[in-house]
C-alpha cells in the first residue's frame, strides 16, 4: 500500500454488543433528532454483536454499506447524520504502520465504505440497529480520529442512527437520560455499572422467530405516539419513577424488585402496542407460554425466580440472579420447549456453555429424561418439538471496542469486501 496519490486504504474494525432494555424506550419528541419521550435503562448483552469495518481512500467514488454480505443503501438520513456528526470532529490522523497522514480538512473529501455483520438475526427486534449503529460510530470515530468534547457525546451520534444504539456503547447496565434540550446534547447514555457489577446474572434468549418483523420499531412508536394515550400516561407518570427504583434495583443488586419491574415494563410496552390504533402485536403464542412458565414458577415460589422482557418481536429475553436459577431456569425452557428430534443439540443452545453444562444437558436423551417441574405436575401442557428456533445463553457484556486488523471485513489492499 502507498502513501502517494490514489491507491492507499485506511480500515478500522471495531465491534458492538446488543442491548434488551428493561425499561423501554418508546415513543419520540424529535423525528429527526430521535428523541425519546421517556427516559430508558438496559443490559448490555454478551454473545450478540455487530462487527463493522469502516475505510477510506481516495479511490473511493461513494459512500456504500454492506450488511451481512449484501450492499445496501447508505442514502438514509440516519447513515448520513452519524457519518456527517463524525467527519466534522474528525482530526490529523497518522497511520502507525504506513506513516500515512489524513489532514483534519482531508476527511470530508474522503468516501467510506463500510462491512459490517451481526451475529445475530438481523430486524428481528433483537436490536441488531442498536448494534449496528453504535459499531458503525465507534469504528468511524477511531478511524478519523474523533474525540469527545464532553463524556457521552457519541453516544447522541449513535443515537442518530437509532434511538436504543446510544446504549449501546457502554457495558453493564445503561440509561439513556431523554433530556430537555431541543438540540439533542443532553439526550445522551451514560453507564449505571460495569458488567462485572453483576457478573451472576444470566440473561437467556428464546429466540423464537428470526424473521424479519412486520411492524419496524421506527413506524410502531410513531403509530403510538399518534394513537396511544396509554403511552403518554406511561411516559409522563410511570416511567419517571420506575427508572429510580430500577436503577436503585440494579445498584444492590436487587433481582426480586429487578424483575418486578423488568416484567411490569415489558407488559406495559406491549399493552401501549394494544393501545395503538391500529394495534401492533409484536408477542405471538410461544411469547405468551414463556410468560405463563416464568410466571407459574414465579407464583409457586413466592418470589421472583425469573423475569422477562420483549421487544418488538416475540423473541423472549430471561433474567436468572445466578448459575443455580439459570440451571433451573434453563431446564424448564428445555422442558416446556424441546428441539426437534433431529435437532442438533450444539446449535440448539449457544453462547455460554457453562449454563448447558451446569443443568448436565449434553444431549436429546438428556432433555426427554427432565422431570416435570413441580409447578406443572398434573397440568397438561403441550410440549411442541420444535417450537422454539434456538435459545443463546447470554451474561451481562462488555460495550464497544476496537478488534485488530486481522477481524477487518474489507480486503485491506481494495477496501472492498473479500471474495
Ligand atoms: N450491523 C449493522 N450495521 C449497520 N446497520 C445495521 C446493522 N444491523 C442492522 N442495521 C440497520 O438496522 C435495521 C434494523 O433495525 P430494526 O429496528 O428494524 O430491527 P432491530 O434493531 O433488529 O430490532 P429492534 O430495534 O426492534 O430490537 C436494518 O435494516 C439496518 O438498516
Ligand atoms: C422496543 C425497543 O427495542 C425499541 C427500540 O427502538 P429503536 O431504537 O430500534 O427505534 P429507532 O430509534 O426508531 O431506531 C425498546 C428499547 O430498546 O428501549
């Protein structure tokens, strides 16, 4: 690669994780500047990442994304402000390898391109815009060499791209401030704690379709704002507290006030989505039979075991305190909800093996030989092989990071995706 005239690429690979929310954001003030209508905390997940390598050269005669292998459009506005947010606070860059130079003025004459993929499904209300926007500002920012004027500034670019993305730049446990101004600069996410402040916690994902939704999170909030009194009852008079006691909750580590809230939050979302005209039915019945198995065991207990939460989908996230629930946990997922006879078991249950491991799961056998839970003795319920896609065992993860070179989705000589 040379430094002289055209046939140079500069590359920087980073990677972001998802994040569910525990207490939603939806609903916005500010289309264009998205801009939330209530304030938001979430869990930055483990296992479940966007991976984006942005580049430049002058060889470059557009701006072009490709996302999970295909091109697609970078003409929206929300790529368009994140690029145009990081360019002007772009700076003098030097390429450690090269000795290449890039002039702060040089970056807005400079075309990007961009690969990214998530390991994930993607617009399946798995937040894979979440990821995706907060990998793409935080590789775009290191490649150009931005820096932050005060802390939490990327965070409102990554939230250009997608409300829930400004969360997820951080780990732990994150809250995105809706703020006041009508610029946007205090509407910014900030970390509660690090992942390892609650290292014990599990978070399980049933994932139970992967397909794309019908309703896109964008258009359903905007139907609600319109339409759901509902959701200005809840923005305005419920949400205020709950972020207190949630983020109290999370700093003692509190799981049964934790799930509480978690469980009531996610119900709330979804009965503002009933509340819309017209409504929007994100949950289908296998979301509702993970609600009644976290419920029943719940109720058999006398005190939260689990908690679960949906997004705009009918994927299930579920919350263990520890290793020793998400066992129990786990097993009544496999139980209520076993793989197709044919299934193979490895791809069945991904992510962290130490939770398949702890429940001594290794095998089809090992799942038809779970005995009834005890709050399901003498009930008979419908075990449908195959109900649910695949489950991801999942803890709380770290935020965005920079990969080296070699993790790059682009050639580093053409600065276009591989063969
Ligand atoms: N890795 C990525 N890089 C850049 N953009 C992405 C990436 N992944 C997803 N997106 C963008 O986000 C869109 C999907 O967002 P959408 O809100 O519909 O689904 P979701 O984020 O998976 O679900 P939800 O936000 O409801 O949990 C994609 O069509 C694409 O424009
Ligand atoms: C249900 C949610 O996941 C909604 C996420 O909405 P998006 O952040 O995807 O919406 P846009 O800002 O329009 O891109 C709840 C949440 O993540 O807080």
């Amino acid at each position: 690669m040379g430094i002289e005239g055209n046939d140079w690429v500069l590359m920087k690979t980073a990677r972001a994780p998802s994040n569910i929310a525990v207490i939603k954001y939806w609903g916005k003030r500010d289309e264009n500047l998205i801009l939330p209508i209530n304030s938001s905390i979430s869990v930055t997940l483990d296992y479940l990442f966007a991976t984006t390598t942005v580049a430049v050269s002058p060889s470059f005669t557009s701006d072009r994304l490709w996302l999970n292998g295909k091109e697609v459009s970078m003409e929206s506005k929300r790529y368009k402000n994140c690029l145009q947010q990081i360019r002007s606070r772009a700076t003098d860059v030097v390429d450690e390898k090269t000795g290449l130079v890039v002039k702060k003025e040089s970056w807005k004459d400079l075309y990007v391109h961009v690969a990214s993929k998530n390991n994930f499904p993607t617009a399946a209300g798995l937040a894979s815009s979440a990821a995706g926007f907060a990998c793409l500002v935080y590789a775009l920012a290191h490649l150009m060499g931005a820096k932050e004027s005060y802390e939490g500034e990327f965070s409102t670019i990554a939230r250009l791209g997608s409300g829930s993305a400004c969360r997820s730049l951080y780990g732990g446990f994150v809250k995105w401030n809706m703020g006041k101004e009508d610029d946007g600069s205090d509407s910014i996410a900030t970390q509660i704690v690090k992942k390892d402040h609650w290292k014990d916690l599990v978070i399980i994902i049933a994932v139970v379709s992967s397909r794309q939704k019908e309703t896109s999170s964008t258009a359903g909030m905007q139907t609600s704002v319109k339409t759901s009194p509902l959701l200005q009852h809840r923005a305005q008079s419920v949400v205020p507290k709950r972020m207190v006691e949630m983020e109290e909750a999370i700093m003692k580590r509190d799981f049964a006030t934790f799930a509480k809230l978690t469980c009531a939050d996610s119900n709330q979302f979804h009965a503002t989505c009933l509340d819309t005209s017209p409504p929007i039915f994100y949950m289908n019945d296998t979301s509702r039979r993970l609600i009644g198995l976290v419920e029943k065991w719940n109720a058999s207990e006398g005190t939260p075991q689990a908690a679960y939460t949906f997004d705009a989908g009918p994927n299930a996230v579920l919350f263990a305190p520890d290793d020793k629930v998400a066992r129990s946990l786990l097993q009544r997922i496999l139980y209520l909800f076993p793989p197709a006879s044919d299934a193979d078991i490895s791809r069945y249950v991904v992510g962290d093996q130490s939770i398949m491991e702890l429940a001594g799961i290794k095998t089809i056998d090992d799942i038809e030989a779970l005995p009834t839970p005890s709050e399901w003795s003498g009930i008979d319920i419908p075990r449908t092989k195959g109900e649910l896609g695949y489950l991801i065992c999942s803890r709380p993860g770290q935020g965005a990071i920079v990969l080296e070179d070699s993790a790059a989705l682009l050639d580093d000589a053409t600065g276009f995706p591989g063969q």
